[in-house]
C-alpha cells in the first residue's frame, strides 16, 4: 500500500479547512482537531500522517480550533503542496 497522508490547507468561507488526501489529493474538510483524526482510518491515512500546508495555515488552525497534543508541528516555509 502506498502511504498516504493528509495537509490541512486553505480556510474556507464556510470556516471549514481543507484536508488534502496525498499522494493521490482526495478533497475533504475538517472543522475541528476530530474531524481530522475521526478521518484518517477511514481514508487510510495513518495516525499523525497529517501535517500543515505552511506556516500560516498552521496559525489560523491553532487560532481557530487550538492545540492538540498529537497536532503537526509548524512547518518550514516552504510548502507542503509544491
């Protein structure tokens, strides 16, 4: 099985954040720290495969939803879908 793993992305208008399946970019959303680890067996993502799309999106996540123990760590600058 190939591994997979998740980037949480963008904001969106409706205050969701996008949750990128990788390698293959299956589109979901997430509104909280559970919606993102509710979703990872389902979507075969393995536990803590999740990191941020850059810098900044991890700063609205932190702002919007707060720490979580297992969260990511911030990333470089560069970015994650490049």
């Amino acid at each position: 099985m190939q591994d997979r793993w998740f980037v949480i992305g963008k904001l969106r208008d409706d205050g969701s954040f996008e949750l990128t399946r990788l390698p293959d970019g299956l589109a979901l959303t997430a509104r909280s720290w559970d919606d993102v680890w509710a979703t990872c067996p389902e979507f075969g993502v393995r536990w803590r495969s999740v990191e941020f799309l850059d810098g900044p999106t991890h700063d609205l996540v932190v702002t919007a939803w707060g720490r979580h123990p297992d969260m990511p760590t911030r990333p470089p600058t560069s970015n994650a879908l490049e």
